[in-house]
C-alpha cells in the first residue's frame, strides 16, 4: 500500500517545460510515476509573452503525464524564474522588554514579519523570506534564538521578490490551460532542495545551473540560504557559438555539443584556432570544439563568481561547487569551474535516492523534483526554507494533493 502523497510539479523552462508526477512521503524517498516533456512555446524570460501558446503547450503536457501516469490532474505546483527576480537583505528587530525573558517562536514570527516590511517595488511581491542570523542584545551569529534569554531580538533576513504581473501571466497560461495553479517556488531553490544534501548545506555550498539561456546560482551556509543570482548566458550560448565557429546549422551544433562537446581545450590535441577565421568549413575536431566553447562557459563561470561579490567570500563554502543543467554536461565543465573558483567542484543531475528514475524522459529534471518534493512534504525539503511561510505552504501543499487522484484512465 501506497505511504507517499501523489503530486504532480511543472518546470517552466527557458527552452523546455517539465512535469512529473510522484509519490513523495515525509520520510522516504520520491518515487516518479511518470515525466513529460514540451516545447517552451511562448515563454520568453520567466514570463509567458504568448499565453495562447503557452496553455496550448501546457495543456498537451499535462495531458501526456497524466496519462502517463494514470491519474486525473486538476493542477499542479509550477517554478518561478527569470530576470524580474530581486535577492535582497532586510533586517527587522523587536524589543523583549527591559529586564529580558526567553524568546519564544512569536517573537521569533514578529522579527521576521519586521524583515518582510522592507519596502519594496510597487509591482513586487515577496516569494522568500529565509533568515540567515539574529541577534539577541547585539550577539549576533545565532542560527535558533528561541529559549535565549535577552532584552532585544534582530534578525537579517534574506528575501527574494518578483513580478506580480509574471506571476499573474503564469497563472493565467495555466488557467486557460484548463488547470489550476497550486503554488509556485523559485526554481534554483527547488533545485537545490532536490540536489543538495544536508550536509552540504551545512558546510556551505553554492549550486550553479547552467540552463538554456541563463545560468542561475544558489549560495547556502549554515543550513542557510545566503544569496541567489542570475547571469543571462547558459547552454543556448554554447551552442549558437559552435555553430557560428564551425559554420554548420545551429541544430547540427546541438547534436555536436551534446554528443562530442568538449570544454576544456588541455583535455585534448592542441590545435591551430586560427583556422576558425582563415577556412570557409573548418574541419570538426575535439580541439577546434574546445577552442569556442571554453571560452564562453569560463565567461559565465567568471560572471557567478563576480556576481557573488565580497559579500559571500569562497572561503564560506567548504562544501565547494555542485554544478547542474544541461549546459554543464560537456566534458571538462567540472573541470574548468574548478580552475575559475579555485575549488572543488562535482556534477550532479538527480537525486541519489530517486526511485522510478526510469519512467523520466532524459534531461534536466532537478527543479521538477525540487517543487515535487516540497509539495509532498519529504524530509529533504524541510531542511531548506519553504517557498512561502509555513502556513501558506502547508496550504498550497494539501490543495495540491486534492488536485491528484489515482486510476483516472484505468
């Protein structure tokens, strides 16, 4: 018999839209029943600039799975992405009173609704509110406040806003989709819950995803979520060089990239790059691949680390890189990341306890499970903040769960 909740979790990506359908229990592993995949029609930047094209696309997606799977979908929890996303620090604090007493789990809910009064564009929302330290009378670094004793709680939070007109567009794709919105998280976190293990997150660990046209990043310390960040390059980049280096179609240097690709030019025979300007039909060799595609992945490796800044120093993640998307699937990307950080580096696509990893179409899938596992309420998930504050979460999650019944086409 079945201990798990059935959910069903909708990536929209910059080229590919996603959706699985899983069974995910509070503490045993996903089990996928079913993935599908679509054409990102009409999705541009996180945002749905053709809505027709977009719930027609949906609408043949979620029919695909739901079939796959053998269940009657209503709805389904989806990501947010794209450059309307702001990552800021807030600070709030609240006194205790003059003598000091122990802080409870409400002083702890009023600091932190002090963090989300920061004012913020008038088209924005927030999506995240993740605490990152407080403070109690000026002693800063603590993770858990409650049962301290003290006069004064602060805390700094870091929150991440966007659009509320995208996330309206989103909504409403899906609604004339024929389905039902049933929450949303920010997809690089999604990814990072699938992805990360606790201990990495504890040590400290920035997860990089190379998408199709952005390259998203995620830095976490202290069980913290620390910053995100976006840079506008990612596996599409890759490819448009390639084609434009070896003078071939931009769909033959897909398959190129994808079966011969090759990043890093010490892996292989060193060649002549001039021969990329002086020949009409340069001949395709691993050397001539590694000398366009080097360049540009080390560009968006270079961007990460400039985009991190003083504020979040290397040095805070002992856990180093972990490196995902199907822009970092070329051989010597673990590599080259490792030389432009200075720090170890390791690629990772799924989950090492998935199961049922069979029934998912190839392809990037870690944001997927990501909102899968969140709305399913696993274990893993509780070890990185929510994507809204408990309650709305714990809302969304058993609407969803209502949206999702077996043997529909039995």
């Amino acid at each position: 018999m079945s201990e798990g909740n059935l959910v069903v979790a909708c990536d929209f990506g910059t080229t590919t839209f996603r959706a699985l359908v899983a069974e995910v229990g509070s503490a045993r592993p996903a089990r996928i029943l079913a993935g599908a995949v679509a054409s990102a029609e009409g999705f541009q930047d996180g945002d749905f600039v053709d809505v027709k094209a977009g719930s027609l696309a949906i609408a043949r997606l979620i029919r695909e799975v739901q079939e796959a799977a053998n269940v009657d979908i209503s709805g389904f929890s989806f990501n947010i992405t794209g450059s309307h996303l702001r990552s800021v620090m807030a600070t709030g604090q609240i006194p205790i009173g003059q003598r000091g007493r122990d802080i409870t789990g409400r002083d702890v809910d009023e600091v932190m609704t002090m963090a989300r009064s920061l004012t913020i564009p008038f088209n924005h929302r927030i999506l995240t509110v993740n605490p990152v330290e407080f403070s109690v009378d000026r002693v800063g670094g603590i993770l858990d406040p409650r049962g301290r004793v003290g006069s004064r709680l602060e805390v700094k939070a870091h929150l991440i806003t966007g659009s509320c007109s995208v996330i309206r567009n989103i909504e409403n794709a899906i609604d004339k989709a024929g389905f039902e919105p049933a929450g949303h998280a920010v997809d690089i976190l999604a990814a990072a819950t699938a992805l990360l293990t606790p201990a990495e997150r504890e040590r400290g660990v920035i997860l990089i995803d190379v998408g199709g046209e952005v390259t998203h990043w995620a830095a976490l310390a202290g069980g913290r979520l620390l910053g995100i960040g976006a840079t506008p390059w990612g596996g599409q980049h890759l490819t448009g060089d390639l084609a434009s280096g070896l003078r071939i179609p931009v769909e033959a240097a897909a398959v190129v990239k994808e079966d011969r690709g090759v990043v890093l030019r010490s892996l292989v025979e060193e060649v002549d790059v001039n021969v990329l300007f002086e020949q009409e039909d340069p001949a395709e060799t691993p050397g001539l691949i590694a000398a366009v595609l080097e360049p540009r992945l080390e560009e968006i490796f270079s961007l990460v680390k400039d985009t991190l800044g003083p504020e979040l120093p290397l040095s805070r993640f002992a856990s180093g890189i972990v490196l995902t998307g199907g822009g970092s699937r070329c051989r010597g990307s673990r590599e080259l990341c490792e030389e432009v950080f200075g720090m170890p580096a390791r690629s990772r696509y799924l989950p090492e306890d998935l199961e049922g990893v069979g029934n998912l179409p190839g392809g990037q899938w870690a944001t997927a499970l990501g909102l899968a596992l969140w709305s399913g309420g696993s274990e893993r998930a509780q070890a990185t903040q929510p994507p809204a504050a408990d309650a709305a979460a714990d809302s969304w999650r058993g609407k969803l769960r209502r949206m999702l019944s077996r043997g529909a086409h039995a």
